[in-house]
C-alpha cells in the first residue's frame, strides 16, 4: 500500500511540474520568435565599431571575440547571421533568446532529474539538485525579462541607456544563479548525478555569459557619442 502511495504521488507531482513546464516553454519559445523578427532601432552606423568586414557571419565571428567564451558564441549564434545582420543591437537581442531557450530546457532536465533524485541519490545530492532547479527557475525569469525589455527598447539614447541597463542587471543576476547551482555541488563527492547536471549548468553558463558581453558591448555603442 506505502509503495503504491509514494507511486501515485510521484505520478501526481510529475503531471504537475511537467503541465507548468509546458506552458513556461510556450511561452518562451513566443517571446523567442517574437524577438527575433521585431526590428530594434537601427544602431549600425560609421561611429560603431563593431560594424563588420563584410557580412552578418563575419560579423558575429568579430563580436563574438569580446567573449569569454568565442568558439560556443560562434557556433551558437551563427545559425542568425540573416537575422543579425550587422547591427550588434539584434546580436545582443538574438544571444538573450538563445540563452533563454537553453536556460528553459536545463530547468525542465533539473525537474525530471529532481523527482527523483531524493529516492536515487544521497540526501545532499538531492539538496543540491532541488536547490539548483530552484535557482534555475529564477534564471529563467530573470532572462525572460530581459527579452521582454529588449522587444521595447526605443526611445532616446538616455531612454536606450536606462533599459539596457536593466537588461545588464538581470542577466547579470541569471549568470549568479546558475553559478549558484554549480556551486552547490562543489563539495560533495563526484557522481553520475553532478557531472551531469554541472555539465550541462556549465553550458548554459557560457551562453549567458557571452549574451550578458554582447549586451555590454551593445550598451558601449550606445553610450558613444
């Protein structure tokens, strides 16, 4: 009876994150597409100095340099080059969709993972799965806000200069969240459970590192004269 109790209850509770998980990807995946083909005001102009050699491609190739980590922003970005174009504006606007695509499926693995890491795992391995699901949830937010903020960037430069900087604040905060979640794992002894969710939590890192630097490197075009 105890064993068909703990099965209806694990049935119960995965129906319930998996119908939420749902809808959040819905969403997402609107906010993505509707990021991607808004028109952001047109900043490439003789004084950017990320104007590119010759095409998009070449041009995400450069600015992907200012990153820590060029070679995931090349190979993660470079599918949009017809979408970037040469404006570093929709790169920045275009590496946050991506990241938060990435951030999104991570937080629906952890979930999967988290239901069953307390019959599975050792109780700090579960602690620390829970909590890094939990902190990933609150990434994901904080880069949905940020695209939500990119759709409506306009205005005067003052005005452009007041949203990207909301914009570096919440993706800033993502990136602590998810270094969050690495960090929980940081002491406890290396299994199956937290290579893979520190692996693939890496991962996301690097993608919202390198959005949060093209986001800099947007706003630093902004704030010239």
């Amino acid at each position: 009876m105890k064993s068909d109790n703990l099965q209806n209850h694990i049935q119960n509770h995965n129906k319930t994150i998996y119908k939420t998980m749902k809808i959040k990807t819905l969403s997402i995946l609107f906010l993505f597409f509707s990021l991607v083909s808004t028109t952001l005001p047109n900043i490439t102009t003789a004084n950017n100095p990320f104007q590119p050699p010759s095409n998009g491609l070449d041009f995400i190739r450069t600015s992907c340099k200012t990153t820590l980590y060029p070679q995931t922003c090349i190979t993660s970005l470079s599918s949009y080059s017809y979408s970037v174009q040469q404006d570093p504006g929709r790169l920045a606007r275009v590496a946050i969709g991506v990241t938060l695509k990435k951030a999104n499926h991570m937080t629906k693995y952890i979930a999967n993972i988290s239901l069953h890491a307390d019959y599975d795992t050792s109780p700090r391995v579960a602690a620390a799965v829970h909590d890094c699901f939990s902190v990933f949830e609150d990434a994901v937010d904080q880069i949905r806000g940020s695209v939500r903020q990119m759709r409506r960037l306009g205005g005067s430069r003052e005005a452009l200069r007041f949203q990207l900087s909301n914009v570096q604040t919440w993706m800033s905060a993502a990136l602590t969240n998810e270094e969050t979640c690495t960090d929980g794992f940081e002491d406890l002894t290396d299994d199956e459970v937290k290579m893979d969710v520190c692996g693939r939590a890496v991962k996301v890192k690097e993608v919202t590192s390198n959005a949060l630097a093209l986001v800099n490197s947007f706003a630093n075009v902004i704030q010239s004269p």
